[in-house]
C-alpha cells in the first residue's frame, strides 16, 4: 500500500477488486482482518506464446497492517474489586485505619455497585480507599471546625431575670 501510494484499506481492496474484475489477476478475499487475502498473478513471462489460465502462487500471504495494533493493553496485576469485606479490613488495618471506617467504605461502595457518582466503575479500589481516607480526614477537621462556630453570637447561659 505503501508503495502504490494508496492510504485506505478500502481504496486498497477497491482496486484489487477492479484488477480482478480486469483480468489482470485474481483476487480472493479473506474477509478476516487476521488473514490475509489471497492473489493470483497471471506468468507474464517473455515467451511468443499466450499463457492463458496458468497461474503462478507463491505460499507467501499478502498481509495488511492491522490499524488497532496501538491499542492500549489493560494492566493485567490491576486489582479490580475486593472479594470480600475481610480483604477491606486487612487494607484498612495496614493503613493504620479503624475496621470501622473500613466498614463503612466496603458497606457503602457494595451498596451503590462498586460506581463512582452511580454511572463509572471503580478500576482500583485500593486507591478509591485512599481517597476515603484522605476524605475521612477532610470531614472530621471540618465537622471539628462547623461545632465551635456560632453564627448567631448567642450566649448559652441566658439570664431571663435581666431586661432587655
């Protein structure tokens, strides 16, 4: 293809297609991208007489590249989800974290279908508890923080005695 400056498999089979079509060869479609299609060349040799149906093969298949070969290949050590809550709780306790918590987050993510806002599946679930942790962190410094505010500057110990 390369050398025929031809750029698209389809433009490619077209003109094979034509050829054939022609007579100028013969052409066998695989129609499986793994195999390669089949072509007959006519013995062009230089002799005074016709060669008329004789056909010269090779073994040899006539392969196109295959255009998903940049595919990127899945992580095969990727772990996907944990088999059971055990397996949550010994992660947990490695990271020096309540079972618990540990608790919490297998209960929560088998609840809602091991999904991610309800719609992308977890891919790793060691970091999405990572993530958990890192948020259990975040909402007990601001639950700390939300409980010693009083936005209304109101006293507690209220003296009904005195007037306004």
């Amino acid at each position: 293809m390369e050398l025929s400056k031809i750029g698209s498999t389809a433009t490619y089979h077209r003109c094979l297609k034509q050829m054939d079509s022609w007579n100028y060869l013969k052409y066998f479609p695989s129609h499986n991208p793994y195999k390669g299609s089949k072509i007959k060349l006519f013995n062009f040799g230089t002799t005074s007489e016709q060669a008329v149906n004789e056909f010269e093969t090779t073994t040899e298949q006539a392969l196109i590249h295959n255009t998903n070969s940049n595919k990127q290949i899945e992580n095969i050590n990727k772990t996907k989800l944990p088999k059971n809550e055990f397996e949550v709780i010994d992660f947990f306790k490695k990271k020096r974290w309540p079972a618990n918590e540990a608790q919490k987050f297998y209960n929560h993510y088998q609840g809602i279908g091991w999904k991610i806002g309800g719609k992308i599946k977890i891919e790793d679930w060691h970091a999405t508890a990572n993530n958990w942790m890192l948020k259990a962190n975040e909402f007990e410094t601001t639950d700390a923080v939300q409980k010693k505010t009083d936005n209304l500057r109101t006293n507690k110990n209220k003296d009904y005695g005195q007037p306004l």
